[in-house]
C-alpha cells in the first residue's frame, strides 16, 4: 500500500540530517505531507514525488511559497514530480519552485522532471533559463503539451553547456524546427530524446 500521510509525519518529527528525500510513489500521499515536509526540521536539497496524483498545484503553491517567521522553503538541486496530476505543475508553481532554488544561498536547480505538466507553457522555459541556465543538467518535459518549437529552442540555445539531457517524448507538436533548428544540434554532449513523426513519415529517435 506504501507510505500515508500519517506515516510521513511521524517520520518526519524527529530532527535529523536529511538532504534527500524520495517519496515517489506512493499513491496514498496527498499536500498533506508536503505540509509536514515544510515545518519538518530537516533541509532537503533533492526532492523526488514521482507519480504522485493526489498532489495538487494548490498544495504545491503553498510548499514554495515563503511564509514569514516560517521555515523557508526548500532550495533544491533535484525536483521530480513528474507523473503528477496533469494540472499539479503549472507556470506558477515552478516559478515559486525557482524563486526557492536560485537565491543567493542557492545556485539553482541542476535537475528537474516536470513530465505530464500539461498546463506548462513556453514562460516556463524563459523562467528556467533565467534561475538555472547556468546549473541545469537535465530536464524532462515529456507530455508537456502546450511547449512549442520556439520555446525549447530559446531553452537549449540560452543554457549552458552543462546541460547533458532533455527528454521530449510524447510531444506530437514539436517539429523540425526544433529538432534541427536548435544552437546544439551537432553537439555531442547534449542529448534529446524522443519519438517523432517526421515529414517523410519515419518514425525518429534521437
């Protein structure tokens, strides 16, 4: 049945030295135990909810949001909450995420999974650019289905170089432009992947 609420607080009563942190899941989990997790005496730095349904964006919003005389929010270098309810990760959800993850005490987050954020757009990517162009390693935005060409485009060609990694699968919309258009396009070090229908009618991994 895996973890509940209930069991996740009283885990987290005790202080301890806990940077990372997986409750990918467990599907019994709701923002309640985002709530325990924000005044629980620990600071985590990697954060995984996998698969988590019963999260949602308003339980999110309020994870990130700094609270006077509260605990502040998390400054993460890892965020996975892919697989999530489709609405759970919108545009403002991340921007409080970044905010949180890229302030003077934080470099930014190096690894974010965001796959099934269906309500996500293109100023998402702006908002990554802008906090961890110079951190991120690795994004997964599979299925998130409002991206477009121009949008990963800005993404990939604004980064770093030390971006290694970005999964694109399930993503009809994004065409050639893209694909072929992007300042790292014969550049080894970064790899996409994905499935997509080309013009020709081949199907393409990359």
């Amino acid at each position: 049945e895996g973890l509940t609420d209930d069991r996740v607080q009283s885990l987290l009563t005790t202080p301890t030295v806990l940077t990372a942190l997986d409750l990918g899941l467990n599907h019994l989990l709701t923002d309640a135990t985002l709530s325990y997790l924000r005044s629980a005496p620990c600071s985590v730095s990697e954060l995984q909810l996998t698969g988590l349904k019963n999260i949602t964006a308003a339980g999110l919003e309020a994870f990130f949001t700094p609270v006077p005389d509260m605990r502040p929010p998390p400054q993460l270098r890892l965020l996975d909450v892919g697989q999530c309810d489709q609405e759970a990760v919108t545009d403002a959800v991340l921007e409080l995420v970044l905010q949180a993850s890229s302030t003077f005490w934080a470099s930014g987050l190096a690894s974010l999974n965001i796959q099934g954020a269906s309500l996500l757009t293109d100023a998402s990517l702006e908002k990554l650019v802008a906090t961890c162009g110079q951190t991120l390693q690795e994004l997964n935005v599979s299925f998130c289905t409002q991206l477009t060409d121009q949008g990963l485009g800005y993404f990939v060609d604004h980064c770093g170089t030390q971006l290694k990694r970005l999964d694109l699968w399930g993503l009809a919309q994004i065409t050639e432009i893209f694909l072929d258009g992007h300042g790292r396009t014969n550049d080894p070090t970064l790899k996409v992947s994905g499935v997509w229908m080309k013009r020709n009618s081949v199907l393409s991994i990359r």
